[in-house]
C-alpha cells in the first residue's frame, strides 16, 4: 500500500469531517462515474470510439477512488496510486487529444466537490468550504501525472517513428529502388508516393542546419519530407506538388551550401538521386555560401568521382607544364589564359578582351600551350579533356589531403 500523496506542507491537512465525507463517498463511486459521464459526453464524443466503454469506466472507477483516497487520507493501493500515467500513457497511443483528456480529467473536481457538499451537514458547509484546496490539489496532481505521462510517451513514440523512418529510408538507399517491396514498403512508412516526383539535396554535416531548417518549413506547408543523416552528409528528399516546386526548395535553401540534384520520377529512382546530390555537395568550394545545381557541377562531380585516375589524366594533359625549362610565372600565364577561354565562349577576342591581350597575344599563348603539353585548347576534343583535367587538378589526392 501507498501513503496519500502529500500535501502542500504549507497548507493545514484536512479536517477529520472532510476526510469522513470523503471517505463516505468512497461507497459510492458508480454513482459519481454516472455524473461524470454526463457532465463528460460532450467533451470525450470527438474520441469516443478511440477508447473502448470498459476502459473508459475502469479508468474513471480508478481516478475517483485515488481523488477520494487522497482527500480522505487513506492509504491508496499500487494499482490505484498508478492510474494517472496509465491513464496518461494509454490515451497517448489512442491517439486522444490532451486538451480533451485534461478537459475531462478536471471534470473530476465538480463531481468530487458535488459529492461532499451532498453529504456534508448544514454545519459542516463553512469547514467544507474551507477544505476545498485539498480536493483542487488531489484533482491537479492527477492532472498533472496524466499530463506528464501523455507528454513522456508521445515524445517516446516520435522517437520511435523517427527511427523508424530512418531504418526505411536506409532501406531504400540500399536497395539501390530495384526491390519494388521495399519501395513500396518505405513509401508507406515515409510517407510517399511510390509513383511521386522527388528533389534530393545534400550538404556536410557542417551545414546541415540549413537543411533542417528547410524542412521543417516545407513539413509545416504538408509537403512529404525525410531528411537524416547518410554516412557524413546530411541529406533532404522531398516529395514535389503544386506548390511544393524546386525553385520553392532552392528559395527554402538559400544561403546554405548544398548540392541539389535534378528531379526525379519516382521513388525508386530516389536512392541514386540521392547518391548524385552527395556527389554535389561535396565538390563545393570551401567558401560555398549558397545550393549548387548538379547541371553546373558535372565537370567537378566527374573528376572527384574518378579519383586516381582524374589526376592520371592531369599529369597527362597538363604535365608538360612542370618541366623545369618552363618557370613558374609562365605556366601559371598560360594556364590563367587557357581556363579563362574554356570558361567563357570559346571566343579568342573575348579571351584576349578579358585578359587586357591582345589577340595575336592569345593566339601565341596557345600555340606555346600546344607545345608543351600536346593539346590545343582551340581543339574541341582537347579542349574537353583540358577542362576535366584542370578541374582534376583542383581535387585533393587520395590520402594526401591536399
């Protein structure tokens, strides 16, 4: 057995007339629950068919017992002395409001209070009146675990559905979409259409903020969303709509860097789109303050990806640069001429209008380029592999760090 829960220590205990009456009423508890649950019915009907008649009863019977038990200052058995989180913890998981259950819960106090001065003699009513804080206070603290139960467990099954999430959407990664259970499987635990139009976004870990951010706006406008961790990246998928449009998720990730890969049919098709916007964000300049578009990274995307052999492909193309006849100041001159041709139209009045050259300037530039490495940036073919080769240039080295 239980003591009574305390009272205010503040406050004088209840007086042995009150603690009579109260006791009293104790033999009387199927009466109080049908004035409860006609003073209840309008607030418990928009729930009614979420907790069965028999639960909703017993859990009655057992909150006006622990009430009158505490008011009376009787000991309260275990299982009574548990009803608020029960109580608390089952109405959670039926998915009642708390507003309507606290509602309901406070009810308790008119029923109580109805009862006493029912019982009480005309010349107990002035002590009565005096007590009524206790039965207020009995009636709060049940109140209260009830809240603080509700609370506890909703918090504790957001956690379980977050890691819920994050186990299917790591599933479907997995899965490469080529298990169509899985696609499906994941699409109703996401939330998303199988059959949907995706965007994928990516950024470190560092700013993934920004992503978090983006997606608690675009969750609140009721757009399908899972963003989580993949690997060291932070990664957002969100299902496309009317309103929901890539130009509305590149505006959400304004000032974050981030890499955003084209949009997708399909869920199945979300695991590489993922896998691509990884790649994007990750190829972005240290000083990156806004989302890059796959489209505008390819070059930098495909040089990072190939690893060794991009730089290979550098020392290759470019190593005729790093021959010690030629200095410094004239590699970096020629390098400085051929990037900004390739970066702009391909015009040789341009380059040289850009450089402050003058035309016939560039066009020795190449030549002596041509000379030392074998390719002729004027030469589509070799101007592409000069390009990828000058990007792979700017890509640290496999365990180099540099």
């Amino acid at each position: 057995m239980h003591s009574a829960r305390g009272q205010d220590p503040t406050l004088p205990a209840p007086s042995a007339r009150i603690a009579e009456l109260a006791g009293q009423c104790l033999d009387n508890i199927d009466g109080l629950i049908g004035d409860w649950l006609d003073m209840v019915r309008p607030v418990r009907s928009s729930y009614a068919d979420r907790v069965p008649d028999t639960q909703f009863r017993d859990s009655a019977w057992q909150a006006f017992e622990l009430l009158l038990r505490t008011v009376a200052q009787l000991p309260v058995p275990p299982h009574i002395a548990d009803v608020s989180r029960r109580v608390g913890e089952d109405r959670a998981l039926q998915g009642v409001p708390l507003d309507s259950l606290l509602d309901a819960a406070r009810l308790d106090f008119r029923v109580v209070w109805a009862a006493l001065v029912k019982r009480a003699d005309p010349g107990d009513m002035t002590e009565l009146v005096g007590s009524a804080y206790h039965v207020w206070e009995a009636v709060e603290g049940h109140v209260t675990g009830i809240m603080t139960a509700y609370q506890r467990t909703v918090l504790e099954m957001g956690r379980r559905e977050a890691d819920e999430r994050r186990m299917w959407f790591a599933r479907l990664l997995e899965s490469e979409g080529r298990n169509p259970t899985v696609v499906r499987d994941a699409g109703l635990a996401l939330g998303f259409a199988a059959d949907g139009r995706f965007l994928c976004a990516a950024s470190s870990a560092a700013a993934g903020p920004g992503l978090h951010q983006a997606a608690v706006a675009l969750r609140a406008a009721g757009a399908p969303v899972q963003q989580q961790m993949v690997g060291g990246d932070a990664v957002l998928v969100v299902q496309l709509g009317r309103q929901t449009t890539p130009e509305r998720v590149g505006e959400l990730l304004a000032g974050s860097p981030s890499g955003i890969a084209p949009p997708v049919a399909g869920l199945a098709g979300v695991p590489r789109s993922t896998g691509l916007a990884v790649a994007t964000a990750q190829v972005l300049p240290p000083d990156a303050d806004a989302p890059r578009l796959l489209e505008d990274c390819w070059l930098d995307v495909l040089a990072h990806r190939a690893g060794d052999f991009a730089h290979d492909l550098a020392d290759d193309v470019l190593g005729g640069l790093d021959d010690p006849a030629v200095s410094r100041a004239e590699a970096d001159r020629l390098l400085e001429t051929v990037r900004t041709h390739l970066e702009g139209s391909g015009s040789i009045a341009e380059t040289a209008e850009a450089l402050y050259c003058h035309r016939n300037t560039i066009q020795h530039r190449f030549t002596r380029f041509h000379t030392l490495t074998g390719r002729d940036p004027r030469r589509p073919t070799d101007a592409a592999l000069i390009t990828l080769a000058l990007r792979a240039r700017r890509t640290p080295r496999a365990g180099s760090g540099t």
